[in-house]
C-alpha cells in the first residue's frame, strides 16, 4: 500500500503543479493563451463538422444504393 499511496501523492502534485503553469500563462499571456485556445476549438469543431458532412453524404448514397 505505501508505494501506491506515495504514486498517488506525486500524481497529485504533478497535476496541481500543470494546473498552476496553465494559469500562470493564462494570466500572463491572456492574448496568447486565448488565440491557442480558439485555434484548437477551431481545429476540434472543423474535423466534427467535416466528419458530419462526410457521413451525410454517405447516407445519402446509401439511400441510392
């Protein structure tokens, strides 16, 4: 038990640890943290809606065939 308990306890503070960093850079590069953040919305909701359109289309052709 003592060896998973130590694992957890470093998991936590590593995750504490990247929590801080993101808000720090958030804080000190608001423009810069918001364009990354509109870019990797963009490129998340761009294959969505590209993945929509190609299972319309192929629905429609299932519809002929």
């Amino acid at each position: 038990m003592e060896p998973n308990t130590d694992r957890l306890y470093w998991t936590i503070g590593v995750i504490m640890i990247g929590a801080i960093i993101v808000g720090a850079a958030k804080v000190a590069f608001p423009d810069l943290f918001d364009g990354v953040v509109s870019y990797m919305k963009s490129q998340i909701l761009g294959s969505a809606l590209w993945t929509s359109k190609l299972s319309s289309l192929y629905s429609g052709f299932k519809l002929l065939g």
